[in-house]
C-alpha cells in the first residue's frame, strides 16, 4: 500500500515536472517566433529605407530620367500628417521622414515593378529635383476634352506609367485589370457621372478626380462626395504632374509645401543675386535690368510662394524679364 | 532523475543557443548601421553637387560642373538666415562646404568661401570630398579654377 502511494506521488511528479518543461520550453519558442518576426519586420523596414536612400541619391545625378525599377516585394505606405510627410512599409512603427525630399507617389507603391521619373522643379530656374514615384499597379486615365488639357498631360506621362486615354462616355465601358489604384484626371470643364464612376469601378481603388483647367489650377474632387473639394491655385506644369501621379490631395499638399519653401528659398537666393550683380555692374548700363523694380518680380514669387498663393503669374513674370536680358549681352538674372 | 538531467540540459542547450543567435543579430545590426551612417555621409556630399541653383545657367540650359560666382555669394549670405537655417540642416547636417577659388598662381588672391559649416566634431570621424570646378564670374566674363571640399561628420 505503500508502495503504490509512493508511485502516486511519483506520477503527479512527473506530470506536474512535465507541464512546467513544456511550458517553459513552449516560451522559449513563442519568444523566438516573436523577436524573429521583430527583426523580419525591422529588417525589411531597413532595406525598404536603404533602397529608397540609394534612389534618390542616384536619381539626384540624373535629372529628367525615366526608369522602371525591379519589382519591390513589399508595400509602401506614404503619410502625411502633424509629423509630416513620412514613408514605411505597411504597419512599422517607425517610419522614414522626408523632411525636405519633393517626392509625389500615390498612397501605396510597391509589391510591383516600380516607375522612377525624375524633373527639375523649375520657377523658371532650377529649384530642385523632382521624384515622380508610381508602379505598374497603379492606373492612370485621363479624359479627353475640347481643350485637350488632360491630353497634353497625357502625352507627357512617359509609356513606362500605366496610363490610358479615352472619354467620359466611354469611361462606363472601362475594364477594371486589377490595378490596385486608379487615379483618373480630366479637365474642369468636362462633365462626368459620379455615379456611374462609383458603380462600374470598385472605390476602394479610386477616391479622387484629378481636375485641372487650362490655367493650371487643381482640383481634387472626392469621389464619394463631389461637393467635398480640394482646390489648388495655378501651378507649375511639374507641380500639375506631381498632383496626377499622387492622386491624393493630402499628400499632394505635403510635398507642394515642400516645393513652395524651397521656391522661397531658392527664390531670395536668386533676390541676393540680383542685388550683387546690381553692385557688381556700378553705372554700367545692364544695371537697369538689376534694379529694384525688376528685384520686385523676385519678391512677388517669394511672397506668393510664402503664403501658398498662385506663383504661375510671377514665374512667369521672371522668365518674360529674363528672356529680355538674353537679348542683350548682359548677364541674364538665372 | 536522469530524464530531469536530460531536460536541464536541453534546455541549456537552446538557451545558449538563443543567447548566441541574439548576439549575432545584434552585431549584423550594429554593422548595418555603421553602413547607414556611411551613407549618409556621402549623401550629403552627394547633396551639394547636385545643387541645380548653384550651377551657371542660361537661359534654361545648365553647365554641370560649372558654379556661379554670385549664387555662391547669394548662398553664403542667406544659408543662415533665421528662416532658411532647417531646410539646409536637412540638406546637409553636420558638414562644413568650403569653396576655394583659385585666382592667381602665387595664391595671393585667392578666395575661399565657406557656404555652410556646422562642425561638430567631438567623437566623430568625417569624410572629406574634394571636387573640381569652374567658377563663372559671369560680370568680368572669366572663369576660375575651384575646389569645393565637403566634408561630413559623422
């Protein structure tokens, strides 16, 4: 009797010591599973980052180039918010700020053969380079009108970019090939039927129309509420394409802010310059074009440009002046 | 007792085990960042001789490898201006850009123009990158030899 009372204490021994090992061990390997999916996440996090750095250091060096990049296996998050523009792959916590880089993407890049199109950002002189960032899951369908606003646009969007022509009548008969985004642009002018839109097209895809009349202002018109508008005044032909391939008006906003301040910032540059050629001439005749009436057509930018205005008018204004001086062996102020 | 020994010491084993595996990540980790940091370094180097505003211009064409006198002038009398200070932070941290023109053989004349500089070299190591250029003094129509010398901390 004994015996076997001692056996019993042996057995739940056993089980007990058995449930405490395997949980242990079942921890353990819980905790591994979890610091390795940890360092999965950071680690693609990272190469997603160094990726992006490589880009944009090497697209830098070549201005006004097209490329369709390797196929990125994972998904990219762009953001906007009170931090600032920022970039990530989906759900990390710690994502990559752009603090100063003009980069226009649509909301989602990635798990495809990404598209790189780079442009200087001209105010008419060299601000800074552009980085037009899409993919080939990302469609883009612009409307013909009697204009022909959303067609130039067209035919400067290179072949490497999903994109197609056709109607607003012959939008109804569009089929879907399973982009993840659609972003469809047209003129201010042309009339097209929201609902149809909302009908034939899955609106997870699409959540804005790209509008643009023929002075180069900007309209995002959202789709599931037509009277919710965001306008933006009249651009630059770069600052237009960079509203097309975002398709957003919340990230369109972050990156145009960007580009105003650095136009600013460029622009009192080419102010100081004016005013040292102004010096550097003395009573040499040029020096009328370095006067303080044509110094004006510089702070009007900077000011529009400071205060988020319209800045086609006055980039203009430089660029009529400008012309004027080439005409003449003085030295042109950009 | 011999089945306790057994598990103790298994699980010693994947103890170690993962210690070891921990370490090994840490160090690629640690060695990845050192990449990074290299990176950036050279970025912003990278940074400073992709800047289109400095280059000579006419018109809409640009000389690469070509610098104007009086953008660089322009330059080193905005850069810290309490309003323009953050976005050339960003653009190029802690570095110090110097140019050093070259105007005539014997030195006497020669100019150096410090664009930026924010040093901070306490326990840093740096990265100096020396450029060749042209400086166009567009007013007297001449062209100077140059060099721009970067160097990033790090």
């Amino acid at each position: 009797m004994k015996t076997s009372k001692k056996a019993q204490v042996e057995i739940s021994f056993n089980w007990v010591f058995v449930l405490i090992a395997g949980a242990a061990i079942l921890f353990i390997f819980l905790r591994i599973i979890g610091t390795e999916t940890e360092f999965a996440q950071t680690a693609t996090q990272r190469r997603a980052i160094h990726d992006m750095t490589s880009l944009l250091t090497v697209l830098q060096q070549n201005p006004d180039s097209i490329s369709n990049e390797k196929r990125i296996n994972y998904l990219l998050e762009f953001n906007c918010n009170t931090e600032g523009h920022s970039y990530g792959i989906q759900g990390a916590t710690n994502p990559a700020r752009l603090p100063h880089q003009i980069i226009f993407s649509p909301k989602t890049v990635g798990e495809a053969r990404i598209v790189t199109w780079v442009k200087t950002l001209r105010t008419p002189y060299p601000v800074s380079s552009i980085l037009y960032l899409t993919d080939h899951e990302t469609m883009y369908i612009f409307l013909k009108d009697a204009g022909q606003t959303a067609e130039n646009y067209y035919d400067l969007f290179p072949e490497e970019i999903p994109k197609t022509l056709t109607t607003a009548n012959n939008l109804n008969d569009y089929e879907d090939e399973g982009h993840r985004n659609i972003i469809i642009i047209k003129n201010t002018d042309a009339n097209i039927n929201y609902n149809l839109i909302k009908n034939n097209l899955d609106t997870r895809k699409i959540t804005h129309v790209v509008s643009i009349n023929n002075n180069n202002e900007v309209k995002f018109i959202n789709i599931q509420n037509t009277n919710e508008e965001k306008n933006f005044g009249s651009l630059t032909e770069e600052l237009v394409i960079g509203a097309i391939i975002t398709g957003n008006p919340n990230l369109f906003n972050c990156t145009l802010n960007k580009a105003l301040d650095q136009t600013r910032i460029i622009t009192d540059l080419m102010l100081e310059r004016t005013k040292l050629l102004n010096t550097a001439y003395g009573s040499n005749p040029c020096n009328t074009y370095y006067s303080s009436i044509n110094q004006k057509t510089f702070q009007d930018l900077s000011n529009a440009a400071r205060n988020k205005q319209p800045i086609y008018g006055h980039v203009q204004d430089i660029k009529n002046l400008n012309d004027r001086i080439l005409r003449t062996n003085c030295v042109p102020i950009y | 007792m011999e089945t306790i020994t057994v598990v103790i010491i298994v699980m010693i084993l994947i103890v170690i085990g993962i210690v070891y595996a921990t370490n090994q990540k840490k160090a690629s980790l640690t060695e990845e960042r050192e990449r990074t940091k290299d990176i950036e370094a050279m970025t912003t180097a990278t940074n400073v001789l992709s800047m289109d505003f400095l280059k000579c211009t006419r018109g809409s064409a640009t000389r690469e490898t070509c610098i104007d006198y009086y953008k660089i002038k322009a330059l080193n009398n905005n850069v810290f201006k309490e309003e323009n200070y953050l976005h050339f932070y960003r653009l190029f941290g802690e570095s110090k850009i110097e140019i050093k023109i070259i105007k005539n053989i014997t030195g006497k004349e020669n100019e150096n123009i410090t664009i930026y500089s924010l040093e901070d070299t306490e326990n840093k190591t740096s990265i100096i990158i020396k450029t060749p250029i042209t400086i166009e003094d567009a007013v007297w129509n001449i062209n100077y030899f140059g060099i721009m010398e970067v160097t990033a901390y790090r």
